[in-house]
C-alpha cells in the first residue's frame, strides 16, 4: 500500500477549532459493512448498539505536558513531555524539544521554576531528561507551568475550558500527551442511557504519544514504524472481554488507541490482562481479532490513523465516506464529529 492512497480533500473551514456543547450534540456517521453512510447524532448512540455490546474506553489522563521555558543561556525553548521512562509521573522522561538553537546534552532547561536535565539526544528531535521533582509535586508544577497540548492544526493558544472538555469525563491515569479523542463526545446521561439499553463498558489504558501523529515519511507504509507507547488491560477489562465474547456480545473500542491497545492485547484467542509496549501499525491486511466495531473521529490526511481506519471499515468505503462528510461539512479532528464503523 501506498501512503497516497490515503488521502482526501479537506477545506481548512471543515478543521473544528472547538467544542460543540454539550459534549454528545456531535454528528455521528454511521457506516455499517454495506449500504450508504447512515446520518445520526452522536446522542443516538444507544440505539445503533445492542443489549450485550460491550464498549472500551482509554481511560488515560491528558498532562499539561507541553513546557515553555528557557535556557541557562536565555534562549526560548519547548519542551513536549511523551512519555515517563520509569512509569507513573517519575522524574525520567522522553520528550520532544524544540529551540532557535540545537538542544545539547547537559542543558539544564528551566519553565517556570520546574527544571529538566538533558540526559541525551536521541534524533528527531526527540530527546531524555530527568526532571527535579516526581509524583504529586511534579503533577503540581505541571499544573502550574505546563500547557494542555492541543493539536497543532487548532490554531489558538489553549483556554480554561480546553482544561476540561480535552479530556474525557472518565480520564483516570495521568500521562497523556493527547487526548483519545473518540471518547470526548460521551456525557454522563449518555452513558446511562446506554446502560439502560444494555450496553456495557470497561476501560484499557494505553497513553497517546506524538508517535500516534507523526507523519508518515515516504510513500511505503511498510517502511514506517510507530513509536512504541505503554498501555495496560486490566484483570477485570479481561474479563469482561471474555464475557462479552461469551454471551455473543461485540466489542466496541471508542477510539483508534483501544483498537491498537487491544489487538495489541490479543493472545491466544482471547485479550490478555497485562502491561505493554505496542508499536502496531495497523493497516490493510490486518486480521482484527478483538474489535468488532469502533467509534472513531475524522482523522487527518495521508495519517496513520486514517490508514487503520481504512484498515477496519475497507480503503474504499471509508473514504467515499470521508468524501460525503467533507460534501454535509461535518467537523474534522480532535473537536469534531464521529463515526461509528461496523463489520460483519
């Protein structure tokens, strides 16, 4: 497969900038195995799910993670937190950095009273630091220094109100660089009503790196790899997993980060309970085990998640879809609409 068969006229005024109130007043496109695109509300979720469904949640934690500081030197400089290299909100980091000049080993970068030590440069921009604090305090002075990390393709500096509605209503493990944006549009009275249907749900981890984002270089999709990023299924989301399968139920990911989290899982015939590291790509040709339908947003461009999109829902069909929703001017990206793909 070549990555320019995965791409699709957008108008820059299609590119949502910010949130629909409440959460569930998006659009929802609904794209079953064959037929045309169905047009419903997200809020019409529990009718286009049956009793014994079970969805799956990413109950990451979106972090203040992007820093905006300085060097011993004066010199500006960003840092964006990816990922704890000892678990948990610990003091050793990979980050991705940023300054008018080259970051070096042992630069004591400063933000707002917070230090990092550069440990190494690995490439791309992407370096190890070790930070002066861990746990409660580092969370605190990252609520003080840090920046919620929206996207760059929504252009204004994050507000009080992204603090909150950039981040699911379920969002528990902090460490998180970007927010699994599928599960921004459930509410409270959603979910209940859903569980009135008979819809159940559990929860994975798997925390969003900028690896889930980064372009695609070249044109062959199998000379690009993924950046690895940790996740974690739980004995009791096994388990209702395995229930669900049992009694004939589908499973349901809200979000491509469930999909990868639990084909990544899949061992044995079943999804296993445990830690990880997944560098999946998924892409056409994947013989998905664990998922049987998804709740998706609209995803950029020529993108690995467009690509495992295509990869579930057919190349073809998903983008006819994608052209029909640039036609009704749905809302793209992080803030926008959704979709809800089903197989046979």
């Amino acid at each position: 497969m070549r990555l320019s068969d995965f791409d699709f006229a957008l108008p820059e005024g299609l590119v949502a900038q910010a949130p629909v109130t409440p959460r569930d007043a998006s659009r929802l496109l609904v794209l079953a195995p064959e037929g045309a695109p169905a047009h419903r509300g997200f809020a019409d979720l529990p009718e286009l799910l049956a009793p014994g469904d079970l969805l799956v949640f990413n109950d990451t934690r979106v972090i203040p993670a992007r820093l905006l500081g300085h060097k011993a030197s004066g010199g500006k400089v960003e840092l964006l937190l990816c990922e704890p290299l000892e678990g948990g909100l610990g003091r050793r980091w990979r980050a991705m950095g940023q300054a008018s000049k080259p970051i070096r080993e042992g630069a004591v970068l400063t933000f707002d009273g917070l230090e990092a030590r550069v440990d190494a440069a690995e490439g791309e921009g992407f370096y190890q630091v070790t930070l002066d604090r861990q746990g409660a305090e580092l969370e605190a002075a990252l609520g003080r220094a840090g920046r919620i990390p929206l996207p760059p393709y929504i252009r204004r500096a994050p507000d009080a109100e992204d603090a909150a509605r950039y981040q699911t209503i379920w969002a528990r493990a902090p460490g998180s660089a970007a927010a699994p944006t599928a599960g921004l549009h459930f509410t409270e009275p959603l979910l209940a009503r859903l569980a009135a249907r008979g819809v159940r749900r559990t929860a994975v981890t798997l925390h969003v790196g900028p690896g889930t984002f980064l372009p695609i270089r070249g044109d062959d999709l199998d000379a690009h790899r993924m950046h690895g990023e940790r996740y974690e299924v739980s004995p009791a989301a096994a388990a209702e997993l395995a229930a669900a399968r049992a009694r004939g139920g589908r499973i349901v990911a809200v979000g491509t980060t469930s999909v990868r989290t639990l084909e990544s899982a899949w061992r044995d015939g079943a999804v296993a309970a445990g830690p990880g590291r997944t560098e999946l790509f998924i892409r056409p040709g994947h013989p998905f085990r664990a998922v049987d339908a998804m709740v998706t947003n609209f995803h950029l461009p020529r993108s690995t998640l467009l690509v495992l999109v295509c990869a579930f829902g057919g190349q073809g069909r998903v983008l006819a879809a994608y052209r029909e929703a640039v036609a009704r001017g749905y809302r793209f990206f992080s803030y926008g609409d959704a979709m809800l793909l089903l197989r046979r």
